[in-house]
C-alpha cells in the first residue's frame, strides 16, 4: 500500500512538472517496480560541434517491455536544451515548447508501444557559446507507471571542438638574382679579350678629329724636314 501511495505522489509530482516546466536538477529517480508490464527508457546522446554549428539531437523512447504500452499510456518526454545553445529548425507536431519557450520541449507520442519499439523526435540545436553547459533528457512524470526509473535519460554534455587550422605554408626565399650580362670584373681582375666592338654615337667625332691633328702634324714636320735637307756641292778644279 505504501509503494502504491509513493507512486502515485511521484506521479502528482510529475503532472506539476508539465505544468509549470520548473529547471533545476533533473528528477529523482525511482527504484524498480513491477507493478507495471513495460520499462521505458531514454537512450542519452552526448553531441559534439564547433562554435557556429547546428547539430542534431536525437530523443529516443524506447520500450524494453515485457509488456506493450498502450496507446495514451506512453510517458510524456522532454529535453532541455543546454546553456550556450540555440533550438532552430522545424519540431515534431507531437512536441510542445509553449510551456517554457526556448528552453524546453514536451513530446508524447499518441501511438502505443510494442515491445523493442520506439519512437523518436530529433531536434537541432545551434551551438552559440564556447562553453556551453549540460542539457537533459528525461520524462515528466519524475518516474511514474515505469518497472525501471533509472534509465530514464539523464544529463547530456556538449564537447566543443578545437577550431580547425590549415597547413602552414612556408614562404618561399628568393636568392639574389645574377645578371646575365656582361661580368663586371673586380679589383685586380683582368678581363677576358672578347672582339673589338664597333665604335658608334657620339664618340666617332672625337676619333675623327684626333686623326685629323695628327694628319696636320705630319705635314708640318715634312716640310720642316726638306727645309733643313743640307745639299753638299763638291768644288770643280
């Protein structure tokens, strides 16, 4: 009998946590009880994403029997998204996020359960924060009409990654280029003979006129030399 009242006070407990969708520390978990044929479950998913990223968050409710949930008899479920994160996207008509908007979604399906089967909403959650903190997953009830209550979700955690470097590129040193052209001998260096290049430009009119000088000079000098020619006459006897 008292089993029976304590279950039932955990079930009142949880129709309040629908109502009002209070936060906090996740419900305390019951112990095993066989008064009811079916254990569901929810299966925790830890995610993982960069800073930016919109991942996807699966909610599972599983049934693990032995018996079958009938249709209206399945747990509602909800998840509460973490500190430092976004929902976005479309949601199941089969969840409701009025009672805390941006915080929490309810789910029940309407369809019953067999046993081994499951039923799944998936979520997306846009990571904003480089230190997000934990959501959860749990049902409503605090762990009413369940053989199994402790594993019925729990905390969840999101691992932010490292942001992704590129390969370092190293930049490529240039050498001094060496000109092609012709060697500029250093000191004390003697230049290979190459042939004798054209003389051209302005410097032909120089040349020009030094051979003209000397020219002039030699004809000065010839006279010069037959004026001075001494003519020996021998006298007739």
């Amino acid at each position: 009998m008292r089993s029976f009242l304590l279950r039932r006070l955990a079930a009142t407990a949880g129709a309040a946590l629908v109502v009002f969708g209070s936060l906090g520390a996740a419900p305390a978990r019951a112990e095993e009880d066989d008064t009811f044929p079916w254990d569901l479950t929810i299966p925790v998913v830890d995610l993982t994403g960069a800073v930016g990223d919109v991942v996807p968050v699966t909610m599972t409710v599983r049934n693990l029997g032995p018996g079958v949930v009938q249709p209206g008899r399945v747990r509602t479920a909800f998840i509460q998204k973490p500190t430092g994160t976004e929902f976005t996207g479309d949601v199941s008509a089969d969840c409701d996020g009025t009672v805390q908007p941006e915080d929490r979604y309810y789910c029940r399906p309407q369809q019953g359960l067999a046993v081994g089967a499951e039923v799944v909403w998936t979520f997306h959650l846009k990571l904003v924060d480089a230190h997000p903190g934990e959501g959860l997953m749990f049902f409503a009830d605090g762990g009413g009409e369940d053989r199994d209550s402790t594993n019925d979700g729990g905390w969840f955690k999101v691992t932010i990654k490292a942001p992704e470097t590129g390969p370092t590129t190293a930049t490529p040193t240039t050498a001094a280029a060496t000109p092609t052209g012709r060697a500029t001998a250093g000191p004390g260096a003697s230049a290979a003979a190459g042939p004798a290049l054209p003389v051209t430009g302005d410097r032909t009119g120089l040349y020009a006129g030094l051979g003209a000088a000397l020219v002039a000079a030699g004809a000065v000098l010839y006279v010069l030399a037959r004026r001075r020619r001494v003519v020996m006459v021998t006298p007739e006897r």
